[in-house]
C-alpha cells in the first residue's frame, strides 16, 4: 500500500481506538499507546486487524514498532513498497 492519505490514515486510526477503547479525537499519531494502558493483548489485537483489514504478514519484531499511530502508520506504508 502506498502512502495513506488522510481518510485512510483517520480509519485505521479510528480501528486501532476502538481497540484501545479510547476516543480517537483525544488521541495523536505520536501519543504512546502505553500511555493509554495498552498492553501485550491489545498489541496483539492491533495485529491481528492488521492482517485482516490490510493483508500484513506481520511478525512479533512488528510490536516493536507499533508504540504509536505513527508506527502504524508506517508499518502499513512499509508493506506496500
């Protein structure tokens, strides 16, 4: 997948606080989802959505990355290049 554009940036984020059962408005892309009171299931459910809704293959090295919307974001730009 190429570069998200804004829609597609506010739907995955939109997916992603769903959830974290948070309010995606209160939320920004560099927000760290610990600080959310995510944790290992919840990162785990992110994947999972992932695969799901944008055929990422993703592997546990992905969580590493996935700390915020802004790693999210990427990992999906990154597959599709």
């Amino acid at each position: 997948m190429p570069t998200l554009n804004q829609e597609q940036r506010a739907e995955l984020k939109d997916k992603v606080c769903d959830i974290l059962e948070v309010d995606s408005n209160t939320v920004a892309d560099d927000t760290q989802f610990s600080d959310l009171g995510a944790d290992s299931m919840l990162a785990l459910e992110i994947m999972a959505l992932l695969d799901r809704d944008y055929s990422l293959n993703l592997d546990n090295s992905a969580l590493a990355k996935m700390t915020d919307m802004n790693g999210i974001f990427a990992l999906v730009e990154e597959a599709g290049d």
